[in-house]
C-alpha cells in the first residue's frame, strides 16, 4: 500500500503534519461508496489506518473491516496496539482469514489468549500449511525466544551453484519477504551458514557459494529463555537472526522489527516491575486487573511501613522532648531514596551484562559506596550551615541549638546517603545470586529499606547527641 504524500503546511514558521488519523476517521464515517471509499483508503499506510481504528466507534471499525480486503486488514490488525480486540470483533469466516495472512507470531499470540476449545476450533478452519506453522510457534512457552520467531525466511540447500540459488530465491519469494539474508542449510536441516541477497546478486555464475556464504554468524536457540539472549541479540546489527531447535536445525529467524519489539516489551515488563507491578498495564485494561496487578505489592509495603513507624515510635522521648527535629525526617528519608533509587537503577543496568564477574560486582559496591559518601558528604556540610543558618535566623533558635540540630541532621544525610548507595547495590545483586529478577521487587523494597535505614540513622543520631 502507497504512503500518502505529505502536504505539510508552514504556520507562523512551524511545520503542520497532516492528521491522517483524523482524516480516515472521516473517511470512514462519510457516505462514499464501498468502492470509492477503499479507494480513498488505499492512499494511506496500514500504521495510519491502525491508529484511526482507536478514534472510530464500534460500527464504524466495521464498516472497515468489509472495505479493506483481507491482506490489507491483517497488515493494520499487525500495526495495531490492541490487535487481539479488534480481531475479536470480526466473524469467524473473517478472523480465520485474516490470521491466515498475519505474521504466523502475531496469529500464535491472538490464539494463545483464547480458551483451548475456541483454539483447536479456529486451528481446525485453517489451511494446513499455516495450522502447521502457528502449532510451531504455539509449542513455546511465551518467555522463549521460539514463540517471536517467524518462518518467513529465505533457505537455500548447500552445495548449489549460484545459478540455482537465485531460481531458489526467485521461487520462494513468492511465498517469503524477508530476503535480505538468504540461509544455507545442509542436507539435515542444520544451519551451514548465511548470504547476504547483495553478494548473491553481485556474485558471477561460476562463483562458488561457499565463497560468499557466512559461517560466523549469530543465531539463538527456540527453548532459550527471552531475558537470557537479549542482550546478545542486541549486539548485532543483522536484519534476521535465526532460530535453531536442539539439534541446530533452522526452525525461524527474528527480523530486526521482532528485535525490536521484543527490547522494547522487556523494557516495558522491567519499568513496570521497578514499580512493584507484575506485569504492564494499558489505558484499556480492566480495573480489577489492574488493582490485581498492584494489591499484592501494596500489602508488602504496609506490612513494611508498619515497621518503619514502630521504630520511630522506638525514638518517641526524642520527638517529645525536640519536636524540632520531625522537621528534617522528611529531608533525610527523601535523599536517601533518591540515591538508593539512582544505585539501583545503575546496578540494574549493569547486571544486564551475564558476563559480569564476581570482582566486578564488588568493584560496584565499592564505587557506589564511594560516590554516596562523597555526595552524602558535601550535602551535609550544605544542610549543616543552611539548616543552622535557618533555625538560627529565621527560628530564633540558640545557637548552640540551631547548630545541634543541623549538624544531626547534616550526619545523619551522610550515613544514611553511604548506607543507601549500598543497599541499592547489594540488594539486586543478591536477587541476581538467587535467581530472583533483580527489577521484580528491588524498587519498592529499596525505598522501604532506605526508609528504615534513614530513620534509625536520623533519630539514633538525635538521641545520641541532642538528648
């Protein structure tokens, strides 16, 4: 389908993008005729008619799923955020084949949410080729690798002259779109190597494959865990890595568009799980799932702060007889869950690599120690003259008080800055040792650490010297 050219408009020296989605919308909802309204659509990409869909009412969406044809609406059901909703909405003659033309891992991912009866029955109404491919896909948990795999790749037998490897090419085409990398595979299935579609064309007849095939190239395995190869998958450029089952046959490849979904889907579920959810939300779900997602956290972290508040009730002769320094609680427990949160954040990072070494990790504790003393350090040399400085002339406190107070609170933003750079080290780094996803609960149990930590660390220090 052809990308409606741009018209863009010069507004008080501003550039104007056209509203394509606005502009489907009324196109949907205008009284043209069948034919003359797929024609309008047929000026716009399948992305822009995907976002319209979101500002169309229930019957408009299908007056458009029978203007599109069934190619054109798999392609905008793939664009769509919310694919599985919309296609919910299409009859079952329609549905089946509209999955029928999707990517066969978008069509694994709709029948994956259904019950197994209404699965077995939509497989039952596809043609076989496809039902085989889906039931591949279908056969891998959804945090393995092999359930974002595609089978539309380009794969060549080894031994062949470039002659026949372009007829091969030609041949599949039909059927494969991704040809920018053709693989060769021996007799047995097992991956021999890959050829990029520019030295193909370049090559000259009498070339030997093996002279332009890549032997070194990346590939992961199906049953591999997503979270365990992400990494290596980003550090290659290639347009397709892929897939092989455990006896190194080629089972599917991952586009560089399926990388990038699957980064930005990790990136989503590890946000979400900095927050102390289970997993992402969206505009769209479900209020009960979404209290379901948050509750169970949230119970944690009553029981937690149940605790931070009993043992400042350990320091209730302290804030009774110098209600002056409830004052500072806040500053303190803020900086110090400003700086455990920016640990975290770096040791998360950091873990990322599976390389990391033991002395490494130490390294870590010691440089984050380092920098939180130093930081811990100035900022309580600034809140000890600010603060005495304040209570001082704006307070009227004594001197010798002022000063006191400040000096407390300037020791304790030290030790609790120092003890919450390591805490937000140690503590993934612990949940990494026991196999535990260090974003699960680091977050919310790092603030609940840190709380306590600053706590103790201000009120001791009050007790100590102010009483």
């Amino acid at each position: 389908m052809n990308t409606k050219k741009m018209n863009l408009t010069e507004i008080k020296g501003h550039v104007q993008h056209p509203d394509y989605q606005m502009e489907i919308a009324d196109i949907i909802r205008s009284n043209l005729t069948p034919k003359l309204m797929q024609k309008r659509l047929q000026d716009y990409h399948e992305n822009d008619i995907a976002t319209a869909m979101e500002l169309l009412k229930k019957d408009e969406r299908y007056r458009l799923y029978s203007i599109l044809d069934t190619e054109t609406l798999a392609n905008v059901m793939e664009y769509s955020d919310h694919p599985n909703d919309y296609i919910g909405e299409l009859g079952i003659r329609k549905r089946i084949e509209v999955l029928s033309q999707m990517e066969v891992s978008a069509a694994a991912e709709y029948l994956r949410q259904l019950e197994k009866s209404e699965r077995n029955a939509h497989l039952d109404l596809m043609d076989e080729s496809v039902k085989k491919e889906i039931m591949l896909l279908s056969s891998f948990d959804a945090d393995e690798i092999g359930s974002k795999m595609t089978t539309n790749y380009i794969a060549i037998r080894a031994g062949i002259s470039v002659r026949q490897a372009m007829r091969e090419l030609v041949d599949q085409a039909a059927e494969n779109d991704n040809v920018s990398t053709i693989y060769v595979l021996d007799d047995g299935g097992m991956l021999a190597g890959a050829i990029d579609l520019k030295d193909l064309i370049i090559a000259r007849e009498n070339t030997a494959l093996e002279a332009i095939t890549m032997t070194s190239y990346p590939y992961v395995y199906a049953d591999e865990q997503i979270e365990d190869c992400i990494e290596r998958m980003k550090d290659y450029s290639e347009d397709s890595i892929p897939v092989l089952d455990a006896k190194n046959r080629l089972r599917g490849v991952l586009t560089a568009q399926d990388i990038t979904g699957i980064v930005d889907e990790e990136l989503g579920e590890d946000y979400a799980r900095l927050a102390g959810l289970t997993a992402e939300e969206d505009l769209y779900e479900p209020m009960k799932k979404s209290i379901g997602k948050r509750l169970p956290w949230l119970i944690v972290l009553l029981g937690l702060g149940l605790v931070v508040s009993s043992v400042v009730g350990l320091f209730e002769a302290v804030v009774a007889s110098l209600t002056l320094v409830i004052c500072f609680q806040s500053l303190i427990l803020d900086m110090s869950g400003n700086v455990g949160t920016q640990s975290l954040a770096v040791t998360i990072r950091v873990l990322m690599d599976e390389q990391i070494t033991g002395k490494q990790k130490l390294y870590l504790i010691a440089k984050e120690a380092k920098v939180g003393l130093c930081n811990g350090a100035i900022l309580g040399i600034l809140s000890f003259v600010l603060i005495g400085l304040y209570l001082l002339i704006f307070k009227g406190e004594p001197a010798t008080v002022a000063f006191s107070v400040s000096m407390c609170t300037g020791i304790a933003l030290l030790v609790s800055m120092l003890l919450s750079s390591i805490s937000g080290t140690i503590i993934p780094i612990l949940f990494k040792k026991l196999k535990i996803d260090p974003a699960v609960a680091s977050g919310p149990l790092i603030t609940t650490v840190n709380d306590l930590v600053a706590v103790v660390t201000y009120y001791g220090l009050a007790w100590l010297m102010l009483m």
